[in-house]
C-alpha cells in the first residue's frame, strides 16, 4: 500500500493531535488554510508530482469548506 502523501501524511500526526487540529484550536485556521491553498496552487505547475500539489490544495480548502459549513449549522 502506498504511503499517505496528502490527507493525512506520517509527518503531520507526531504527537498526540495533528498539525492541523492544533492550528484550529488557536483560532488560526482560515489564514493558514487559504496560505497553504495558495502555496500549492501558485507552484504546482513547477514540480514533478503536480498533481498531489493540487490535491494538497484541494484539501485545505476543502477543510476550510467543512469548518465554514460546520459554522452555519
């Protein structure tokens, strides 16, 4: 099975939270998420593995998206 290079990659879940759940918890969540969207999407065209960057993109907003509904319920 291959290694998880993008949802939840090894390297992003050391400790006892991931990355991501404790950027949330300080409120950072929006501005990182949208930050990290932009990175992988401005570069993408450049690397060799293209496409997992645009699935990188993809997924912070989609995380985003998933918080802002999360927020109108």
């Amino acid at each position: 099975m291959p290694k998880e290079e993008v949802d939840h990659p090894d390297h992003y879940n050391v400790g006892k939270i991931e990355t991501i759940d404790y950027i949330d918890s300080l409120g950072m969540t929006e501005g990182f998420c949208i930050g990290n969207a932009i990175k992988y999407l401005s570069r993408y065209k450049y690397k060799k593995n293209s496409l997992q960057d645009l699935k990188k993109a993809r997924w912070y907003i989609s995380f985003l998206i998933e918080k802002a509904e999360a927020d109108i319920r």
